[in-house]
C-alpha cells in the first residue's frame, strides 16, 4: 500500500513545498531591512570613561574616535584634528537626522575632545554625546 | 489556443525563483551590514527649548566647575575630589535653581575626569551642562 503510494509520487515531478522556507526567509528580511542601521564607525577601539548617566544613544549615525595619543579617527581613517569639522559635515549630509558619538579614550587630553565636540557643533550635528560605560 | 486552455486545467504555478534569489541577496546583503552597535553615552547637547522662561532670569549666574591641567578639580576656589562635585553642584543649586553649570576643562586634562564632573552634575539633576576649555595662564 504505502509502496503504491512512493512509486506514485516518484512518477509526479519531485517537489518540495517551499513555502515555510519562503515564510522564514521574509521574516530575517524584514527583520535586518527594520534594524539596519548603516552607523558610520569609527574603526578604532577606545578605553571609554565610566559614568552612571549615560544613555543610549539610538540616532548615532557617525562615530568620530579620540585616541590616546590625540589622534583622532573617523569612518575607519585617521583624521586630521582640524578636518574633523569638514568630514562630519560630509558624513552627516547622508544621514543629518543622526547624532555624532565621540568615543574618546579615558586617557585623552580634555582639550582634544573639546576641540573636536565644537567643531561637531560647528558642522550642524543635531545632537553629540560621549560614549561613556556604566561604571 | 489549446495551449492555453490546457494549461489553465493545470494547476495555475508561478516560478518563484527569481524573485527568491532576490530575495536571498537582500538578505545576504542586510545581513552582512547589519551592525548592532548602540552606543550608551551623555549627551552633550544644549536643550534650547527646555525652560525658555527660565532663561530669562539666569543671566550671568552659572556654577562653574574648572579642571586644571593636572585634572584636579577647582570649585569655588578650592581643589575637590572628583566624586564630591554632585554634592557641591546640588547644595549651590539649593541657593540658585536657575544657576546653569560650566564645566571648564583645562587641555591637558584628562578626558575621564572631565566626564566624571559632568556625570556628576547630571547626577545633581543639571542635564545641560556648558563644556569650554579653560585657558591657564
């Protein structure tokens, strides 16, 4: 009996229903077109400084990284501090509804980060903030 | 026109493959871009629009906060521990509650106590707090 059926089915042109398959792959599409983001990374790993207020920040678009050393690295190159105004200004003209994070290192000299948040204001950022860890 | 007829007695079937290699390249593509990084930090931003009647009456009062270039932090004249900075910015916030705070940082200090002293103050309930740097002389 169940033999009848299998050579039956072997006769038809093989097929498998695709659908769930299908159903699955929609769903990872949706999900990865709805969470991307498309953030502007900065291409460094900084020692963040500890404060207990700091929020998330859900409009990053551009990252602009302070070294240890003054260096100052945005959208994976190393940046000249005082061109630091003209490339936020060409990063933001993808995306100006974002905000810029700098992500300066704890040991960075406070007159580097300054410097560069006044030339992020200067370039029209909707909004800057410090990347910070909870401490 | 046989043809036709003979294949609407079929089971009516579309070819779902190319619109699901588009699909899949989609996917591959968001996939592959996708970057979960949320970025915790304080803002820096100055909220204009907070208390525009506040404002008015603030002039030239601001509870300044200096860090010199060995990062010791000077308030009112006296050289504080970092950490006590939240009780210090809230006691003169009691005497003055439209007092806005500025925090002067000295260029070679060090980023990590410039964010603890603004940490601080947001601490203290100031969330926008004013950055300069300080010139020594």
């Amino acid at each position: 009996m169940a033999n009848q059926k299998f050579s039956d089915r072997k006769k038809e042109e093989a097929e498998i229903d695709m659908t769930p398959m299908l159903d699955v792959t929609f769903i990872m599409l949706i999900f990865f077109i709805v969470t991307a983001s498309f953030v502007k990374e900065s291409g460094i790993t900084v020692e963040r400084p500890e404060a207990s207020t700091g929020e998330k920040q859900q409009r990053a678009a551009v990252l602009v990284a302070v070294a240890e050393d003054g260096s100052v690295h945005m959208d994976n190159q190393t940046v000249d501090i005082r061109a630091v105004r003209a490339n936020v200004e060409k990063l933001l003209s993808e995306n100006p509804q974002g905000t810029v994070v700098i992500q300066a290192d704890k040991r960075a000299k406070a007159g580097d980060v300054i410097s560069v948040m006044n030339q992020i204001k200067a370039a029209g950022a909707e909004g800057t903030a410090i990347a910070t860890v909870e401490n | 026109m046989a043809k036709r007829i003979r294949k609407s007695a079929d089971e009516a079937e579309i070819d779902m493959t190319p619109m699901l290699d588009v699909t899949f390249i989609m996917l591959i593509f968001f996939i592959v871009t996708a970057s979960f990084t949320k970025e915790s930090g304080i803002d820096l931003t100055q909220s204009n629009n907070d208390t525009p009647l506040n404002q008015q009456n603030n002039k030239n009062v601001s509870i300044v906060i200096d860090i010199n270039g060995n990062s010791e932090v000077i308030m009112e004249g006296r050289s504080i521990d970092a950490r006590s900075v939240q009780a210090n910015v809230q006691r003169l916030k009691a005497e003055n509650p439209e007092a806005n705070v500025v925090v002067r940082a000295a260029q070679a200090a060090q980023a990590q106590v410039m964010v603890t002293v603004v940490d601080q103050a947001r601490l203290a309930g100031v969330s926008g707090v004013i950055i300069s740097e300080l010139i020594e002389r």
